[in-house]
DNA sequence: ACGTTAGCGTGATGTACATCAATTAATTTT
DNA sequence: AAAATTAATTGATGTACATCACGCTAACGT
C-alpha cells in the first residue's frame, strides 16, 4: 500500500530510501467503500489522502441538488480541501469514493512536521500545488469556451482514463453538461 | 511606486525596512498604456507584474475570435503565466492593460534569487499560490453551477470592483456569457 | 470641431442544451 | 438466477442563452 507512494515521491524528488521510509511513517492507511464519504460539506477537512488504489470524488451540490464535481482523483493523486485542512474553515465540498478505494491519510499537524523533517518532500507539494493551479486555469478556460462536444472531444483525448473508470453521469457532471446531452454526444460520434 | 509593493508585503509578512528594500531593488517600474500588450499567446512569458496602479487583463482567445478572460489583476495583484515563466513555455494567454497602469516587474532569475535572500517572501508567495488555487476553484464551482444572472449577482455581491473598472463586455467574458445577455440582465434588475 | 471608434442597450430570431418522461441495459443484492 | 437498483439511451418539448442587426451615446484621435 505504501508502495505506489513511495514509487510517486521517488519519481519526484531525489530522495534516500530512508527517508522514503520515514515519510511512510506519517501516513495511516485506511480503505474505503465504494460511496463512502471522506468529508461532507460543512465539516472541517482534516486530512489529506493519498490514493494509492482506487478512485474518489470531490463535488459540489448546488441548491437545485445538481452535482458539480471539481477532481476525480485515481491512484497517486491527492485530495482534500487544502483550504479547510489549512484553516479550518467548513468545506465547501464533499469528497466520496466511487470505487473501493486504499488511501494513505495525513493530518495537518503530522503534515507540517514533515515538511519540517524532509524540505524536499514540501518542494514536492509545491511544485504540485503550482501543477493543480495550472491544470485548473486551463479547465477554467476549456469550460468557458468550448461547446459540449469540444469538450468531451477534449477529455477524451486528455483524460480518457476518467471516461473508462467513472460513470458517465459523473463524466457529464464533470464537464458541466447533462447526463442526457452526453449521451447523444457519444452517439452522434459512434454515427462518424 | 514601490510604496503599494511595500505595503503589500508589510500587510502579510514579518518584515524590516530594509529587507523590503532590498527587495524593491529586484523589481524594474515599468509603465504601460491602455490596450498595450505584455504578453501574447505563443510567447514565452519571462516575467511576473505587480499591479502597483492600473488594472490589467489575463484571457485566452478562442478559434472564433472570442475572448474568455481569466484574470483581472487591479493594484496588488500579480500577474503573468507563471506555467510560462517556469518551464519556458509559450503561454497560452494574453496579458493587456485595460487602463494606463504601472508595474513592478520581475524576473524568472530575479525571483528566484529574491526566494533565496528572503525566505519569507517566498512563503509569502507559497501562500499566495495556494489562496490563488482556492479561489479558482470557487470559480470553477460556480461556473458550473449558476446561471448568468447568478453569476451576476454574485459578482456584485463579492467583486464590485471587476463592475466599476472595466467595460461590461469584458464582465462578460470573464462570466462566460455575451455582452447582450449581461445587458439584459441589468436592465431586468433595476426594475426591482 | 470633426469624423471615427468603443461601449452599451434592445428587438427579432436561432439553437444548443436542459428538462421531462419513458424504455432498455447493466450492476448489485439477496 | 431472480429481483431490485442504478446507469444509460432515446424521444418530445421547453428555455436560457447566443447570435445577428441596428441605433444611440460618449469618448478619442487628428
């Protein structure tokens, strides 16, 4: 279980086997059930998780009940409201599984302390938190403007993994369109 | 002209008179006018702004010609492909003035020796990116889930500045909707 | 002071997409 | 393996919003 973070880290930054071991230390391993929640809106987000098998979501449900989803997260991604974890505000979000799932949990205190033990490893988080902001500022620009089928052109040649492993509706969610609309999309496509 | 750089700081960090002006030392003024460009997609963006008067736009520009901004940067604000900047990509972006503006500018290489001399402006920066991140994020969220005229109520509510500093048809394009559908929107609200 | 351009508003029309409703297909549960 | 749930498809209809077209006003440049 460990592996997959070790082998993510260790592809990263150079880092002594040791020291991989000791960041391991810091991490509790837990599983998860598929549509179990991690964290719903309105609870303050205490950790964060690693996902070294499996797949989860973090969403947003709007008045209407409609779901928003903001990441899908797979194998050697992270989630969490940063945000809350940081300042333990609520969280806007909530964060579910959508497969059994294996995560690698950590809290911010024991975050902090190790940022403090190992600097290249909280380098590491930097520079992914730099790599989220970009990848997001592209989304945000995708969103505004392209059409419903640019979009599904878009994710599936830059994330099919998502199309593979997650329900289309969630897939539809995800690219801010209905479930319906997707549906005649990857039929018309199917027609060419 | 350094002065609102040097508040900025002092607002967010521990520091003394003289590591902020040491600071100031690594930043070149530079005055722009109305509509002149600092950066165009396909260039490879070589340096970060401070917005210390004026007010600039970062937005991308699709195949039918339409723009979709992504950022307004007002005094205080950063701006410039920081994806660019790192990892010698052309940008994506353009970057334009909206008003006749002044700018503290700097360099990849600057900054990064500034990071080394002083620590804390670089976590001052580290904290910046995150809040940028979360704030990105909110956006995504609404965007995908309000509709126009809740888009514009809730830029009213949280940024009135964007209202009263730049023409509506760029409101518009930072909401994701035409300039028409904007319009009509205001007019509905002041019959209330 | 003039023509020119930029900004905003408003009506008429079009359309991409949502919504509603029903059916079928696939998965999960027992 | 049947029953029950959940997901995906398909058609009919509705609507929020874009697009097109035009007029008005204010600001800008020469």
């Amino acid at each position: 279980m460990y592996s997959v973070l070790k082998n993510y880290i260790n592809s990263r930054i150079q880092i002594s086997e040791t020291d991989l071991n000791l960041i391991s230390e810091y991490f509790l391993p837990i599983k998860v059930k598929k549509k179990q929640f991690l964290l719903r809106e309105g609870e303050i987000c205490k950790h964060l998780w690693f996902v070294s098998k499996g797949c989860l979501r973090m969403f947003k449900e709007d008045r209407k009940g409609h779901e928003h989803i903001l990441l899908f997260a797979f194998e050697e991604y992270w989630v969490g409201d940063r945000e809350s974890v940081v300042s333990d505000k609520p969280s806007d979000y909530h964060v579910e599984a959508i497969e059994d799932s294996e995560l690698l949990q950590i809290s911010k205190e024991k975050l902090n302390d190790l940022y403090q033990q190992i600097p290249s490893f909280r380098e590491m988080h930097i520079a992914l938190q730099q790599r989220s902001f970009n990848k997001l500022q592209e989304r945000m620009q995708k969103t505004l403007s392209f059409s419903a089928e640019e979009k599904y052109a878009d994710i599936m040649n830059h994330q099919p993994e998502i199309l593979h492993r997650v329900p289309l509706s969630m897939v539809a969610s995800y690219l801010g369109i209905s479930r319906e609309t997707l549906s005649r999309i990857r039929a018309n496509q199917l027609k060419r």
